[in-house]
C-alpha cells in the first residue's frame, strides 16, 4: 500500500503556516497521510494536527537542523513506511534537505510545485522564473514535491480519531555539513514567501529611511516589507528583502508596490500575487499595467494618507 | 587548488519567451548567457584563485553545441580550462548531476566546486546538491559568503526571514552560489583574447558511463500562464483615490 508523507517544518518550534497546505493536499490524494515532525514537545502540536492518523515523531537531545542527520532520517523513514510520496513547503529549509533525500532513496523530486495531479503523476511548477510553465510527468516509484506557498488551499483535516504516534531517534551517523550558528535577523521579520501581505518598495523611495512609511504600513496589516532590486543596489534595502528573479518569489494575497517602476524581473517574483496595486508617480510605468489598482502620483503624500485609512480599519 | 565552476548557459533575463512544439523553447532571437548565480560561482573560484596562486579553475557545462559560448565567456573572466559535455537532448537534473559528478571525479583530484544555487530557466534548485551527494562530499545552498581556511570551508548560507545560517564543511565540498556573494567581474580584453585560444575538451555521455538516457522526470507540456487583465488606475484627488482604494480592497476583493 502506497503512502503519502508531509515533512512538517517548525520554526523555533511552531508549526510554519504552510505546513496545513501541505497536509491539506496530501488528504486530497486519498492515500493514508504519515506527518512527520522533528520535535520533543509533540503534545503542544497536536491540536494543530487534529485529524491525521499517523504521526511519526523524531526526538532528539538536540533537533538543531542539520541536514546530515535530518535527511538520513527521512531517507529511512520513506523506505520503511512506503511513503512514495512525499511533500514539503518550498522553504529555504526543504530547498537544502528534500535534494539530499531525494539523491540518498533515488527518489524523484520537482520543487515549487504549483500543480499536483497524484493520478496521473503529473506535476506543474513555474519556470523561467514564472514567465512559463511546465508540465511535468514523473516516473519513479518514489515521488518527492515541495510546495510554493499560498498556493493549495487549506481544509480540515477530518477526524479520524486519535493518531498513531510513533516515536524514532534522530539518525546520527554522519555529520559533513555543520551548521554551527545561526545568525539572527536584528529585526523580526515577516518571512516575504509566506506572508500574506507585502508593502514593497523601490528606487522611488529615495532613501533607505523612507522605508520607515512602509514599515508602519506593514505593521497595521501584518505584512511583510519587501523591495526591488534597484532598491536593494542602491542600498535602501537589505538583500533579504528583494523580490523578483535574482530575489524571492512570493505569493502574497495582497502586494502594494511603491515607486517600483515594475521591470519584467521584479515582476516574476510577485506576479501570482492575488491583488496587487501600485503607487507610482509616473503614469507610463509599466507597473501599472500589471496592477489590479493603481494610484498615480507622490508615493510620499498617498502613503501617510493610505496609513491613515488604515488605522480606521486596524484600530 | 583544483576548483571546478559548474555553469549553464540561459536565455537572457529579458528574452522574450515563447513556445515551440508545446515543450521547448524558441530559440530564435535569444540571447544566451550564463546563468547569474553561475556568474557568482565563476567570481568566488577566481577570488580563491588569487589568493592561493597554485589553483586551477575548470569550468564544466552541459548542453548542446551552443553552450559553448558560455564557456568562452568564463575563460575570458580568468578561468584556465573548460570542459563541454555535448549533448543534444532533455536530461532530466539528476541525470546532468551524475555525468558532472563523473567528469569532475575523471579530472582526477578536485577541492572545491562552485555551482550557482539554480539556474534561472528550469528553476530547479537541484543539480548543486545531486552532485555532491552523488561524489559523497558536504554542500551548503544559498551561499552569501564564502572563507577557505586550511581545508576548512566556512560560509554563511541565507535562509528564511532573514536570518543566516554559519557552516562548517572539509574540503572537498560544493558551494552553492546566491546572490550577495560577490560582484562578477567583467572579462578583460586580453582575457577574451587568451579566451579564444583555450582548447575546450569536449566530452559525451557515454564518456561519462551515461549509455543509456533514463529520465525520471519528463517534460510534458510547457505553456504560457494565463496572463492577468489589465488593470483599473484610480482616478481623482489623491484622498479620494485612496479612500476608493481601501473600500475596494476591503468590500470588493476583501483582502483586508
């Protein structure tokens, strides 16, 4: 019998948002659904996981990624429990562990899948940084995804009674790449690929204090800020932030551009975005003719004024 | 030192793409490059390079005659010996990854390799790390920096909301170049001129051991996607606009 796996991604130990996408889709293939989830407090999770038969949890002393070890466990747990296929979010994470997995089993593995029809094992994902699309079939007895994000709706889980938790121990056999600190961002950001919405900003802005007026927008819808690459060239923002081709791909539900002109690699980076709505002075940028809505006139005057409207709605 | 650049030759970032026969690419009318995380990966072999002047830089494409430019553009930037594994067909990523992994175990003694972290028109972000499970050695992804010191590699990988990873691999080891780790030169005249005389060795699958192409992961369909409407500019005084702005986006397409 065929299995479905999900590797669930925790962040200092909460569940990242995108893992119900992930779950959520792995239902859809009627296949029974195996979560897998490195942690050692799996009580405080398992309201989030209602509604998933089998859980296998990974205990450790330490569960510190590092991708030695997590893949060799994920190897091992796909072979013993049939999880032919096997599905992740598109994260920095999953990036650096699925391709370790999916060359130690020879399973096949397709990143930041958009499309996924488990019948006929076909699987489509954007390319050409999103300016195509492609169809892929794939034909391995092991099948690995990992999902872009905001992309698969979310459902209940069902219930299917209490889980079945299995309990293994980290597989420690061989440590090649160590990962020995992590470097913390000085401000707590909102992670741009999985936000659900973004306040970007780019050579319009001027300087990088400017920035400042975003921020404050960004706080009142929970967004995360983000910036073009000419922003980021000239230093107004961080690399981090960049959004486009050479930068991230997001996929927020709302996207507001200010003084970004809107150049085609900018725009691969958040073209899927739902509702995307741009404040430029120039009326012939060609932003506006990939927004929803536009407002054409001094970023600096319509940013404080839509602040304000927003604080009527937000406070 | 011997460091092998990994690179592939992609439509320019502006091409203007369109679709021939459902599955492939026009190529009339495109400029091909390098693929810019590979442009990091050439940088970071050549800054090693000088610091450690008994190096060797080898760059290894893949692909149809055409990639031989690619190539060319490499050696004019400073590498000294390249290698083109000439083939015709689809190959899927780990079928590319393994006749890498086997042209570069065939050169013999190899320390580091620099490959970008994908490359920007299969968006696949595969090959760098198939490679170096396939000869067996350490790879960190999404490289911003990058310090060798006595066998030992430290680099900074970037990873979600800002935050970095600190790594620690022995040589040998594989790189996967990102964006912030260096600054590309440009290739020099007399570089481009020492470029040109360069033989280029050239290499097929079947050199490779590859006899028989088995692609796991077949292209079906590549396609357009469905592109959006044009949008509505909102006219007026500002303060209205904005106004009628918020209302739209809260009453209308309720994303507030």
């Amino acid at each position: 019998m065929a299995n479905i796996g999900v590797y669930v991604e925790l962040k200092e130990d909460k569940l990242k948002k995108s893992n119900k996408e992930a779950i959520s889709l792995a239902k859809r293939s009627e296949k029974d659904v195996h979560v897998i989830i490195f942690t050692n407090n799996l009580d405080q999770h398992l309201d989030e996981l209602k509604g998933i038969k089998n859980i296998i949890q990974i205990k450790d002393q330490d569960l510190t990624y590092q991708p030695d070890y997590y893949s060799d466990t994920i190897a091992n747990i796909i072979k013993d429990y049939d999880l032919n296929d096997f599905i992740g979010i598109c994260s920095a994470q999953c990036k650096d562990l699925f391709p370790r997995v999916a060359a130690k089993i020879d399973a096949s593995l397709v990143n930041d899948c958009i499309e996924i029809d488990f019948k006929n094992n076909s699987i489509t994902k954007p390319v050409f940084a999103g300016r195509l699309l492609a169809k892929y079939r794939v034909e391995n007895e092991f099948k690995m995804y990992t999902i872009r994000p905001n992309i698969f709706p979310v459902q209940a889980f069902g219930s299917e009674g209490n889980p079945e938790i299995i309990t293994k121990e980290l597989n420690k056999k061989e440590l090649k790449t160590k990962i020995i600190d992590i470097i913390k961002s000085d401000s707590k950001k909102i992670d741009l690929t999985e936000a659900d919405a973004i306040v970007s900003g780019g050579r319009g802005m001027k300087e990088k204090e400017n920035f400042k007026i975003l921020e404050e927008i960004a706080q009142l819808l929970n967004a995360g800020v983000g910036a073009s690459r000419a922003a980021v060239d000239a230093g107004f923002a961080t690399s981090d932030m960049q959004v486009g081709q050479t930068g991230k791909v997001v996929n927020p539900k709302l996207y507001i551009a200010c003084g970004i002109s809107g150049a085609i690699q900018h725009f691969a980076g958040m073209k899927t975005s739902k509702v995307i709505v741009a404040i430029n002075k120039d009326s012939e940028a060609p932003i506006f003719k990939k927004a929803d809505y536009g407002i054409v006139g001094d970023l600096f005057k319509i940013v404080p004024l839509l602040k304000k409207e927003l604080e009527k709605i937000y406070t | 030192m011997n460091i092998f650049v990994c690179i592939k030759q992609v439509p320019d970032t502006e091409a203007t793409l369109s679709v021939k026969d459902g599955k492939t690419i026009n190529e009339n009318n495109i400029k091909w490059i390098i693929s810019p995380y590979d442009e990091y990966a050439i940088e970071e072999a050549l800054k090693v390079k000088e610091k450690i002047p008994e190096s060797k830089v080898t760059l290894i494409t893949l692909g149809p005659k055409r990639c031989e430019s690619v190539l060319r553009s490499g050696l004019a930037m400073g590498a000294e010996n390249a290698i083109h594994i000439e083939t015709e067909e689809y190959i899927d990523n780990k079928t590319i990854a393994r006749a890498i992994a086997y042209a570069i175990k065939q050169e013999g003694n190899y320390n580091l390799i620099f490959i970008g972290k994908q490359a920007i028109d299969d968006d696949a972000f595969l090959t760098h790390i198939y490679i170096a499970e396939y000869l067996g050695i350490p790879v960190a992804t999404n490289v911003t920096l990058f310090k060798y010191e006595s066998e030992k590699v430290f680099v900074e990988r970037e990873i979600d909301g800002g935050e970095k990873e600190k790594i620690e691999m022995t040589t040998p080891c594989v790189i996967g170049a990102a964006k912030g780790l260096n600054t590309p030169r440009y290739p020099s005249l007399m570089g481009m001129m020492k470029a040109k005389k360069i033989p280029i060795k050239k290499l097929s699958l079947q050199d490779l051991e590859i006899e028989e192409i088995d692609n796991k992961i077949i292209i079906e369909k590549l396609f357009a996607p469905a592109e959006k409407p044009q949008g509505k500019i909102i006219e007026g005084e500002i303060e209205n606009a904005v106004k009628e702005l918020v209302r739209v986006l809260k009453d209308e397409v309720k994303v507030l």
